[in-house]
C-alpha cells in the first residue's frame, strides 16, 4: 500500500510539538519517553518527525503505512524510525486511544557524544515497518525497564550530567534493540534462507540477462526492492548468514562469472566489463584484481 498523495502529512519537528499533540509534559526539549495510556484519543494521520522516534505498542491498532508497505502493527512490537520518514496508522481519521509507550529524541541531543557518532550503526532506523522488532514478554520487560529509566532522569532537574546520563541509557536501550534483533534473525533463520535462496537466484538470472548492459551494475538496492525488503535489513540478513556483505557477495559471484568469460575467445576484456555492467573497463580491472590477485588479462595468460 502506497501513501496517497491527497493524504494529509502532519510535521512535527521539535519534541514539545509531539509532547503537545499526546498530552504529554515536556521535560526536557530534546527527549521524552511518552505513556499513551495516559494521553487523550489520537486521531491518526501521516506524519513526519524531525527526531528519532521508537514505538512500543501494546495493542493493535490497525494498518500502520511506513515507507512502501502497509503492516498490522501487532502488541509487544518495536518499530524504529529516522528523522524525515514519513509514518502513520491507516483507519480513515478515526479517533482511538492509544496504549504503549514512545522514546523520541531530537538529534540535537546527540550532537558531541559517542552515540551521535555511531548512531547511523544502528541499522534498524531505516528498516521497513514490516520488519519491526518482535518481543518476546521478558525483552519487553527489559525495554519497559529502560524507558523507565531514562524517563527517571528526565524527571530530575537539568545539570551537568544530565545529558551523558539520558544520552548513555538511549545508547544502553539501543544496543539491548541489537541483541534482540540479533535474536530474531536466528529465531526466523528459516525465512533468512528462503531470501538467501532467492537473493542468490535473482543475481544468477540478473547476470546472464541484458541487465547489466541496460542497467547496470548490480546493486544491493535492487535485489531489496525486488525482495520486498528495506536495503539495511537486507543487507543485515546476508551479513548475518552468509559472514560476508551483500555488495561484497555480488562482487564475489561477479568474479566467478568473469573468470568463465574471460577465456571466451569472440570477447575482449573491455566487452566483457560492459557486459557485467560496468561503465569504464579499468572499473572491473580495478575489482578483478583486488579479488585475485591478478588483472584479467594476467588471469587469461597464466590459465
């Protein structure tokens, strides 16, 4: 399901904003751990966030739309999004009181410390909604417990410390997000090897097609969409199953080809890099080289 354009997108870029539309006090301008069981009914919208935002539902709610797809937002789920990406729960403006609970936090507030430096590690912000975090009662647990910390010392007056000791228990929460995320790619390991399967047919097929000539090189992105998976989440799935990157994957079947067609004798190097989907032959020399050891052409004559 695909965002309408005629659909209303509400924009919130400061925290108080949001705090305001959920009935929630502001404690502090950049971060706030929100408990919807005690906000007024919502009536539901697109909407986009200037900060980092992370829902705990309790309840089902209806259709949520994220990015491409729409997903049935189960109770006891985790869904992360990045500042800028566009959200919301799909039920025709209807009012609903909500139930959970939601950490935001304004980028701002990471600005100087080692999150802030590494935050762009955590590649579940720019997972699709469909790829959410699924809890189990006690990660649930373990979660509540962080947000009941952080929101502890929101509740204490603003010092010196108060922005390491927010921003360390942000970081603490994130890293537990890992660990569970970890947990469910082992957990779903079946549904990891059908996309490994897939991924793997998919750049077989890409690679004898006119693909590379008429697109181009094969790219991560590519196999996502044609997978139905955000680019990170794909590319974790591939890293965590196979030890190696996606790109480094394509890289490595890419060779394997090229060595077969390099002893094709009605084909010149530079014909062969083109064929591959390459623009310039010293790109694919470059590649072949840093993967064997020797230029195509050294391969050739030493084979």
């Amino acid at each position: 399901m695909y965002f309408m354009e005629n659909q209303e997108v509400e924009i919130y870029n400061s925290v108080s904003e949001y705090n305001k539309m959920a009935n929630h006090e502001t404690l502090h301008p950049l971060v706030s751990v929100i408990d919807f069981s005690k906000s007024d009914p919502i009536c539901q919208h697109l909407r986009t966030f200037g900060f980092y935002t992370v829902f705990l539902k309790d309840v089902m709610c209806g259709d949520m739309l994220y990015g491409k797809h729409s997903y049935d937002y189960q109770e006891g789920t985790l869904v992360f999004i990045a500042p800028g990406q566009t959200y919301g729960i799909y039920n025709a403006g209807k009012y609903i009181q909500p139930a959970g609970f939601a950490l935001i936090f304004h980028p701002d507030l990471l600005k100087g410390t080692n999150l802030g430096k590494n935050i762009k590690d955590y590649n579940f912000f720019s997972y699709d909604v469909h790829e959410a975090l699924h809890l189990s009662e006690k990660e649930r647990e373990i979660i509540l417990e962080c947000f009941k910390n952080i929101r502890h010392e929101l509740g204490q007056a603003i010092d010196k410390h108060s922005k390491s000791l927010i921003v360390n228990n942000i970081e603490l929460f994130l890293n537990y997000s890992m660990r569970f995320y970890d947990r469910q790619f082992i957990t779903r390991d079946h549904v990891n090897q059908g996309v490994i399967g897939k991924f793997e047919n998919l750049l077989n097929d890409y690679l004898k097609s006119e693909k590379p000539k008429n697109i181009g090189f094969p790219m991560v992105n590519y196999f996502a969409e044609q997978l139905n998976l955000s680019a990170n989440y794909f590319g974790d799935i591939i890293k965590k199953e196979l030890g190696v990157s996606a790109q480094e994957f394509i890289h490595n079947k890419l060779i394997d080809v090229a060595k077969d067609r390099i002893f094709d004798p009605t084909k010149s190097i530079s014909e062969i890099s083109y064929d591959l989907g390459f623009k310039y032959p010293q790109h694919f020399t470059r590649l072949f080289k840093s993967k064997v050891g020797v230029s195509p052409s050294e391969y050739k004559t030493l084979n």
